[in-house]
C-alpha cells in the first residue's frame, strides 16, 4: 500500500514537473526576440561608412542579390526621402524580411541590425526597435490566426488595434493609415447596400464625401490612379437601386456616377458606348436561352432539327462567339445563367 503511494506520489510529481516545463518553454522568448533584446540593450550605433556605388539595375533583381554594403546604399536610395515616416520605416522593414530570415536563418537579426546600421547609422536603434515590434506583431497574428477567423468584423478589429497600440503606440496610425481610409470607405459602401433600395443621389454624393473626407489633399492623385476600382465598388453596392431602373434610365445613372467620380466627357462617351453593347449582349443571352430551354424541355429531348435551329440562333445573336458558347454548353457551362452586376459587365 505504502509502496503504491510512493509511485502514485512520483508520478504526480514529474506530471507537475512536466507541465511547468512546458508552460515555461510556451512562455519564453525565442531565439530571435533574444537577438533583438540583446542588440537593444547593447545599444550600439554605427559611424557612418562610405557605400559602394547604387547598382543601376538594382530594381530588377532581389535585394538579396546584392553584398550588405549595397543593400543599405539601395535602401539609403528608395526609402532615405521620408525614412523618418513610421509607414515608410515598416514598409523598409518588411522588404528585408521576405528574405534575409531563409537567407540567415541563424542569425538574420544581426545581419538586418548590420544592414540597417550600414544604410542609417544615426537611426539604427529606432529602426531596430521597429524592426522588433513588428516581428511580435506578425507573431501575434500567427499565433492568432484561426482566433481571429471566429470574430466578428468589429471585434476583430478591436483586438488587431489594441495589439498595434500595445506594439507601436501613436505610430500605429501612421503605419496603418491607408487601412484605416480603406475601412472608413468599405463600412459606407456596406451601409449603403444593406440601405432600401431608391435616392441613389443621396448615396452617390455620401460615397464621394466619403472618399473626400478620407483622401483630404491627396484625394485627386488617389483618384487618378483608383478612380475606376471606386467607381465599381459604389456600382457594386448600389445593384438594388440600378435593378429597379430601365435601361435608358439606368444608363443615365451609370453616367452620373462615372462624372461624379471625376471621369471627363470623353471616358464617359466610351462608357455609354459599352453600357449600349453590353445591354444588347444581354438581351440576345436572354433571347437565345429562352428559346434553347424551351427546346430543350421538350418530351424525348432535342431532334437534329432543334439542334440546328439552336446553331443557326447562335450565330444571328452571338456571331463569332456561336461555336465557343457551343462548347461551353457541351461542357455544362451556360452563360445565361451568370449573375448579372450593372455598370461592371
């Protein structure tokens, strides 16, 4: 009896033991958060160093193609401008980290810390503890991967910010700052799809306050380089309003859109253009279905005759399309059947 509690008394122990050990290990930094403290603590500067010349073809190749010297000379040459921005410091960061960890898998934190050195020795330590708050942050997300797939879009948000608060205080906002204009202009165009349908001038003029709002001065070059991807987002969540239209009504609202987004008479000449041919293509799908399903329902199914009725309706609607849509039908495929979205196709 007494023997059998000794074993049952050593078990539990070395259970306990076990245990603690793993809680310990969980809990304990990794190889690569010790470099990044020790380096911190260290606290070493570099004085600054004569580069070798910046490579002229550098844009075409890896930046892990190049010695150390001529990464920070390339580095020195896209990011030195504004490499005070915290946006532009992770953004730096984060193109050393594609590679230098597969690279140096051993000791790519003192290989980034001598790179970072070489290129802005009068701003390493600030770069390093950068470089250190995002390598928690991308292991947060990691670690919290599948958590943060169950939340809620809210909540999901909150617990992101909190962690990038928690990480990189005020500057988070500066780092992430496009994402937050992104979101602002993504929850408008979600209110107004979820909206009843009608006063599609009221959304369209919300939408482009919105998208003011958010831009403020650099609202015109966003525009000339997003402008059609905006437009078909408000397009998109506005095909309750446009449904309900008829095509000459809808046509004109499709225009008012476009030139309230800021396209010019000639883009919006070629958009009704192709407003017209797209409403023709979807009328002859709709005709050529219609004719093929009622064919095709008849009892014993379709004779040679119908088959070559449905040839022949092919080629009046879709010319030289007729013997593609053929094949699709053989393979299942029927394209009458896509979802319509006005203003996208």
């Amino acid at each position: 009896m007494i023997k059998n509690k000794k074993i049952l008394y050593i078990v539990l122990i070395s259970i306990s033991v076990l245990f603690i050990g793993i809680l310990f290990l969980r809990s304990g930094k990794d190889k690569n958060q010790k470099d990044f403290e020790s380096i911190l603590t260290e606290g070493k500067t570099f004085d600054p160093r004569e580069l070798p010349s910046l490579p002229e073809d550098y844009s075409d190749h890896k930046l892990m193609e190049y010695s150390v010297e001529e990464i920070a000379r390339i580095l020195q040459e896209k990011y030195g401008k504004n490499i005070d921005n915290p946006a532009v410091q992770i953004a730096m960061i984060e193109e050393l980290l594609k590679d230098l960890p597969k690279l140096y898998p051993n000791d790519w934190v003192r290989v980034l810390n001598q790179i970072l050195g070489y290129a802005f020795p009068n701003k390493v330590l600030e770069l390093m503890r950068m470089s250190e708050n995002l390598y928690n942050y991308n292991k947060f997300r990691e670690s919290n991967m599948s958590k943060v797939g169950l939340l809620s879009d809210e909540a999901r948000r909150q617990m992101i910010w909190k962690e990038r608060y928690r990480l990189f205080g005020e500057k988070a906002d500066q780092i992430w700052s496009m994402e937050k204009k992104m979101t602002t202009i993504g929850d408008t165009l979600k209110r107004i799809k979820e909206s009843p349908a009608g006063n599609l001038d009221a959304k369209l003029s919300n939408y482009s306050q919105t998208l003011k709002e958010q831009f403020g001065k650099e609202y015109p070059r966003i525009m000339e380089n997003k402008r059609e991807q905006f437009t078909e987002g408000f397009m998109v969540s506005v095909q309750k309003d446009l449904k309900i239209l008829s095509f000459g009504e809808r046509k004109s609202a499709l225009r008012e859109i476009r030139a309230t987004m800021g396209m010019d008479n000639a883009a919006l000449g070629r958009w009704d253009a192709l407003e017209e041919e797209r409403e023709k293509i979807w009328q002859n799908q709709q005709k050529y279905s219609e004719k093929r399903t009622q064919l095709s329902s008849k009892k014993g199914g379709m004779s040679s005759d119908d088959e070559r009725e449905l040839d022949s309706l092919r080629k009046k609607f879709f010319g030289e399309e007729a013997e593609i849509i053929k094949n699709e039908e053989a393979s299942g495929y029927y394209r009458a059947q896509e979802e319509r979205t006005y203003g996208v196709n």
